[in-house]
C-alpha cells in the first residue's frame, strides 16, 4: 500500500533511558515489532474437540490442556515482544534467552534483574515496549493536531 506515491513511515523507536549515578546512564530502544516469526515458532493452542449428547462435536475451551497451553502461549507471546522490540537497543546481549528457542524467552526479566535492574525500572522498560507496539489516543490526537496545523488557512489582513 502507498499513499500519495510512498510508503508510510515506520513508527520510531521509543527510547528508554536508566540513570545510573556514574552517568553512565543505560538505553533501551525499543521497536514496533511484527509476529510473523512468533507464529513460525509458536503454534496457536486448538482447543480439543468433544462429542456431545446427539454426536454433536464441539471443542472444549475448559479442557485443562487447552487452558494451560493458551496461558504458555499468551506468556511466550509477551515475552517475545520484549525481546523482539529490545533488539533496537545497541549492544543489547542476552545470556539465556535463545532467539530461535521459545521456552527461554521468558527469561528477559530475570535477566534484567541480574543484571542490577530495578523492578521499577523494569516497569518503564515494559513501558517503552508497549508504547513502540501499540496505539494509543494520545497518538492520535498529536497526529490530528499535526494535520490540522497543515491545513489552516491564513486569514488575509485587513
């Protein structure tokens, strides 16, 4: 898709800054992210299908399976969007998270606290992620804003 002859901007990276008292302060970049590769590695749990009175088959969304494999698959998918995103980030090198190994990707926040990070800042790290992924009304209101600056007519002075 093109608009007036050209591809749309990509979103920029959010940037997320750690102070650090020596004045090293730490950033992360984090980047809008597609799923395409999360869904080649991570297969979408089916529910089972059951027999009901009658032959009726239906799938059973309560199945103790089932349940268990959409709450792995909902944790694999939140962490693959942190690590995704953090790929942005200059220097960033995970010890345990694998990228083609989904069962580690979870890892990220232990990691983050290993290495010195604060919950709380762990939070605006998560902040900054969910913000380069996602749309919010803010967002939107800055780009109406923009647009409508573009459009005032000039009133002519008299």
């Amino acid at each position: 898709m093109k608009i007036k002859g050209k591809m749309p901007d990509r979103p920029t990276p959010e940037i997320c800054v750690i102070p650090r008292p020596s004045g090293e302060d730490i950033v992360f970049r984090a980047r809008l992210i597609d799923y395409n590769r999360f869904k080649e590695l991570v297969k979408t749990p089916q529910p089972p299908l059951v027999t009901k009175a009658g032959g009726v088959k239906t799938e059973d969304y309560t199945d103790a399976t089932f349940v268990n494999a959409v709450s792995r698959f909902n944790t694999l998918r939140a962490a693959y969007m942190v690590i995704e995103s953090l790929k942005e980030t200059d220097g960033l090198e995970w010890e345990t998270v694998k990228d083609d190994d989904p069962d580690t990707w979870p890892n990220y926040e232990q990691e983050l606290l290993d290495a010195g990070l604060t919950q709380n800042e762990i939070n605006h790290i998560m902040g900054a992620v969910m913000n380069a992924n996602s749309m919010n009304e803010s967002r939107f209101e800055e780009a109406r804003e923009r647009f409508l600056r573009t459009q005032e007519v000039v009133a002519p002075q008299g």
